[in-house]
C-alpha cells in the first residue's frame, strides 16, 4: 500500500509550478511541471490551470500545495504560522482553496522580535526546512532569489533570515554599470574564491561592488570571470552575515545543482566544514507529506 | 577685465550636458543645459552636439570639458592620472578632442594599491574635488548614482572609493521585490533616520535588505515611508563603510540638494559633526578654472 499515491502535492512558486503524485511518505510516483507561477496568475486562474496540468490524473486526489499560492496575491491566502513551528502547526493552518477540487494550501511561517513585530516571513521554505529535518539543532541554507537561512530543532523551525542575494545579483549583473564587465556565467573558480574571502575578512558590500568595473578596467577581471567575482562578492557578503547571526554548525543546504556548487564551497570557506547537500525536490516532497500526515 | 569670459566650462556626464561661460576664476556669466549626456552619443556626435548647444557663443572661445566626455566609450579618451593629483597633473594630462573648435579634455583619476593594480577610478569628480578645495587634510563626499569619498590634502587629492549605493537604491526601489512596498519619494524623517542608525550599528546590508518588505507586510512601514527606510539602509551603509575606510574627520559634501537633505543628517548621524555643504555646479566651475589656469 505505501506504493499507492495517497495524495498530489504541489510546490506553486512566483516563477514555477510543480507537482508529484506522492506516497504517504512522500516518495514521488509522478511528476509535472509548467512556467505557470503564482506572479503571473490572477486568483480565478489557479483552479484552472491545475485542472489542466493534472489532467489525466485522478480528480479525487486530494491536494497539499505549498508556496506563493498561499500569498495575499495568490490563489487563497494562508495566513503566516508563527515560529517556532513543527509540521503539526502548519497543518492546523491549512486552508481550503475555493473550487471543485479539493486543495489544501500551507501557510507561511512569520518571525516576531519581543515586541511582536514581524521581522522576517518565508513561504515554501518551511516545507522544506520540514522535509529536511534530522535530529537536534541544525540549520538550513536555502540558496535563491531570496535565499532563507533557516534555524530548526528536531523537526521545528526556531529562526529564520532573509537575504536578497539573487535578486541583488540578477540586478546588478543585468541593469547595473557592471553588466558592461560581464561575459558569461558565474563559477566556484580562484575568482569566486578570492571574492568570498575579501567578504569573509569584513569588507562591506557596498565598498566591494564596484571593484568588479574597476578590476574589468584594469583588464585584470576577464568578462568571463566577472560574474563569478560578482556573484563572490554578494554570496560571501551573505555567509559572512549569516555566519554572525546564526554561528558555525552543521549546515544541510538545500538547492539546485548551480546555486549548490557556489554555496557548497562558499560555505566551507567560512568556516561551514560539514555541509551536507540536499535536493530541493525531495525536501518539498518529503516535507508536504510530513504536513499531510499531521493533518488534525 | 576679470569679468570677461575667459573659457566655456563642459560637465559632460553620463545623462547630462552643462556648459558655462566662465571667468579665470571660476564665476559663471551664462549656462546652458542639454538632456544628451555621453550615454547617448557616439564619438562622432560630440562636436555637433556641442556646436548646437553652444550656438550664438563665440566660436572662439577655447573649451574645457570634464567628465563622461574623457572616458573610453565617451568623445576622445583621457587616460586617468594617477593619484596623488592637483591641477597641474590634471592639466598636463589634458587631451584635445578632434573637431574645428579648441576643446580640452580633463582626464579622470585612477588609485593604484601597492602592486600598481588600480583598486578605483572617477571622471568628474576629481574636477569637482579641485575646485572644493580647502587648506589641510580633508574628506569630500560627493553622493551620486556612484558615490564618491575623496581624501585630499590641500589642493592635492590623495585617495578615492567609490560606492554603488544611487544605483542600488534605484534598482531595488524600481526593479526588486521591494517596489511593491514603495509608494512616494525619500525624505529624511525618522523612519530614514532610524534605518541610518541601524546601518551604522553594524548591521550587514545584505540582511537589512528585506526588512523594507517585511515591515511593509506588518503595517508597520507605509508605503509612503518605505523609501525613506530603503534610502536609510544604503545610505547608512555607505556612510558606516566610509568611515571605517577614512575616519572621522571635517567633510565637504558636494551634491544635488536632495541628496544634500538626506547625506547631510545622515553623515551627522555617523559622527561626521562639522559638514560643510558645497554646490555641485560651484565647485565644478572652480575646479575648471584651476585647472584651466594649471596649463602647462
């Protein structure tokens, strides 16, 4: 029986849309994907476009989504859990998207100070800091757009900090004077290297960008290299700040194979020595059948 | 005789064309403005771009032009003069543009670490650095779309970091995720002051970032503040960059007055108590003159 599909689970992004026909464990059985993301979806649109990417699936699965679909600007919103949270808090604060299908969306997660006011918030990241867990304290690295750094006990998530790290890079390298210097894609090469040591010794970000033009200049940066000195510079600023805020410990990173390659290194080279790299599909996976199976 | 036009004076930016009609010293008789900065203009449409400007102006006038003008993209390249730099190196280093009319190109500054590697470069700033000049050691900053620091000694301009913080403001509050919190100009309030405070705490950017969302998610940030918090973390990492790379120490600051309302609290803030507010255009129209009178 525990081969059989017990339920379809989704990851609904700003950008994607993916789903697996899962077993009550969380293995997948089946899998779709479609550049449907809840950023260019308005709420009446949902149901429909999961119809059609479900189609030929059973219609009586039941559904688990998690991610931007939960959004204020998305299908239902699914109002932030607040920390510290396990799988079966988020499953109390599940709640029913409107249409024929039944469809359940997991909230965020929402950090307070001791005044009460909010101070960080995820969506999709608690599922898979949930699908991640392994006993004891940890803490997860989540690499992206927005990358999360996530603090969990057992199976709880304790603490959480937000990064713009991506949408920094992606901004700077596309619309800033230094796209002028950059001819191809980032690599954990000597250049990348050297650029998260400068951040790890305390340079500040905004001293550093800027040598990125001047190196080029100088014709010491190639084109080839600059986007890999750049993506050093804003990847080592984030570990530098994530490493005072939350110390050196055990990290399991969660991402995709290119962010892995730059963070993995990045990583050890603040101090990070036991990183442990874990696919951002099976954690999600993994983490929403957790949360299926602490439904109330 | 001294109120008599002795040269036309060029700012010839990135976005921006102005000329004067300018004294020996300095004193403006007449300016002209024009939208068509060196971004937008090949080689060739320098001198007719000019010409137009300038029409009904003595053809004769000989002409010194500074900025964008100099660069490699820009009319004609002056190579950058290494530091230390006063009027005389910048004059020596003056390169003639290609035309029927006499214009003199002032070329831009380079700061070389000890390995003879250039670690930063400016064009246009260094004009404005002479003509702002006073006795003794000093710290001019010159905020921007990339902010200048200057240490100069006398007339002598020492050293030069740049940071990207215009541009990154502009990217985020337009382009990131941050825009949709952001409704209105930034002023300098307390909500810009207490980003500045917490910048000059030590609090890396890289982290600070995402709070401009999280507060706006909380009700805590309107609209209407948000760019006055996301201008206060820049701003205030800037300056907290700044001065551990320069010490405290009397400041010139040199801008447009919006950014002279917000550098200005914000420099005192960060311990800068004694700020001397300097007009742009005044001190780009001394500095010419200096170094129009610097010829060899």
């Amino acid at each position: 029986m525990a081969t059989d599909t017990a339920f379809i689970g989704i990851d609904w992004g700003t950008t994607n849309l993916r789903v697996w026909r899962l077993t009550a464990q969380g293995d997948p059985l089946d899998s779709r994907a479609s550049p449907q993301g809840m950023g260019s979806l308005s709420p009446a649109q949902f149901a429909p476009v999961l119809d059609d990417l479900l189609s030929g699936w059973p219609t009586d699965l039941p559904v688990l989504a998690c991610g931007m679909a939960g959004a204020r600007q998305g299908w239902v919103e699914a109002p932030y859990v607040p920390l510290p949270a396990d799988a079966p808090a988020l499953a109390h604060g599940l709640v029913a998207a409107p249409g024929d299908r039944r469809v359940l969306i997991v909230p965020g997660i929402a950090a307070r100070d001791a005044q009460g006011h909010l101070v960080d918030v995820a969506r999709g990241e608690e599922t898979q800091a949930i699908g991640a867990a392994a006993p004891g304290p940890g803490l997860l690295v989540c690499p992206g757009t927005h990358s999360k750094w996530i603090r969990t006990d057992g199976a709880r998530i304790m603490d959480l900090q937000t990064f713009m790290t991506g949408e920094l890079n992606g901004l700077l390298a596309a619309k800033s004077v230094l796209r002028h210097s950059i001819g191809g894609p980032a690599r954990p090469d000597a250049v990348f290297r050297q650029a998260v040591t400068e951040m790890l010794e305390g340079r500040p970000l905004p001293e550093a960008l800027f040598s990125v033009r001047v190196q080029s200049l100088d014709d010491r940066l190639a084109a080839k290299d600059a986007a890999s000195r750049l993506s050093g510079l804003v990847i080592g600023a984030e570990i530098a700040a994530g490493a005072a805020r939350f110390g050196l410990s055990p990290v399991r990173l969660v991402g995709n194979p290119l962010l892995v390659s730059l963070y993995a290194p990045a990583l050890a080279q603040g101090g990070y020595d036991a990183v442990e790299v874990i696919d951002g599909d099976h954690a999600v996976c993994r983490g929403l059948a957790h949360i299926w199976n602490a439904r109330p």
